[in-house]
C-alpha cells in the first residue's frame, strides 16, 4: 500500500536572527534563502561535476564501499562512504553547516542515481536501434515496447522505487526518443 503524503505552501514574512533576537522582514529573508539555495547549488553541482564518468557512475552503481559493504540508500551517507563529498568545497570564507552540506549531498547523488537509470535506457534504446538508416523509425521504439511488454511493466514497477526527482521518465524517455528519431535522420548516430 502506499504512502499518502500531503503538502501545503506556507509564505514567511520574517524571521528572527538567532543571535541578537533581532527581527528580519520579507526582503532580508529572501535574499538569505537565495544566497543559501544558490550555495547548496553550487556545492551540488560541483560533487556531480567531479564524479559525471563512467568509472565514478560505476562505482556507484556497484553499490559497495571501499570495505566492501553496501552502500546505504540515503544518497548523502553513500557519498560519505565513497569519500566523494570532499569535492564539496564552499566559497572562501563561508561556514556551510553540516545540515546544508547533506542536503547538496543528497541531491548530488539523486543526480548521479538518475545519471545510472538514464544510462540503462540509453544503452538498451542504443542496442536496438537499427544500424540501418533506412529502418530507424519511430515506430522502432514502438515495436521494441510492444514485444519486451515484461520489461516494460518491471520498468513502471521500478519508476516507483525511484528517487522522487526522478519517478516520472516518461517526459525523458519521450524526450530521448525524439532526439534520436531526429539524430537518425541526419545520420549521426553510430551505425
């Protein structure tokens, strides 16, 4: 049975600086949300900068660390057991807690996590894809769906098991499709 889960939108108006009690309004709020999100984008994008390969996405997908245990499925804890958030190095002079640095580590590996789905279905799209310009049609990917149906369901059972930021491939894999339709009709795909 799955979890039902409800948000709801909530809008600060102000704060309080924990150290001087003094009271911020709206505008100063805003500028220290944007500062801290542009920070934990930053620290993200320069863990997956460092580990977008084929070595690093392996070890990953391997799933164990360097003692040969399992990786745990919190994607920061993954990281710190593969030794990789040592990439995370804040801008000079910036105290970053350690509560912001598990968050840009977890989005990090949710990054890197997807990178490995993709990289499955690109290879099996690649497989199958007719070395023959003639024969690369949309339809291709139609046939291919319509006789793997069994691997098609595993693939909807697996989109649920997936990290939140990337349960719905359907947009990606639509995406992907048009691409290489597109790519196949100037011919610049592998033959």
């Amino acid at each position: 049975m799955a979890k039902l889960m409800a948000t709801a939108t909530c809008t600060a108006f102000g704060g309080v600086l924990e150290g001087s009690g003094e009271r911020v309004g709206q505008r100063v709020l805003l500028e220290r949300v944007g500062f801290l999100a542009e920070l934990s984008r930053e620290l993200t994008g320069a863990v997956v900068a460092s580990r977008w390969d084929e070595a690093c996405l392996d070890v990953l997908a391997g799933g164990v660390d360097g003692w040969g245990g399992a990786l745990p499925s919190k994607g920061w804890m993954a990281l710190r057991r593969l030794g990789w958030p040592q990439d995370l190095t804040p801008p000079g002079g910036v105290y970053v807690s350690d509560r912001v640095r598990r968050g840009a580590e977890e989005d990090a590996a949710r990054t890197l996590r997807l990178a490995l789905h993709r990289r499955t279905i690109v290879s099996a799209v690649l497989a199958t894809w007719p070395a023959d310009p003639r024969r690369r049609t949309e339809t291709v990917l139609v046939d291919y769906a319509e006789t793997r149906i069994p691997q098609v369901t595993a693939m909807q059972r697996l989109s649920y098991e997936l990290p939140h930021t990337s349960h719905n491939l359907a947009p990606w894999a639509a995406h992907l499709t048009q691409v290489i339709v597109e790519a196949s009709a100037s011919s610049c795909l592998p033959r």
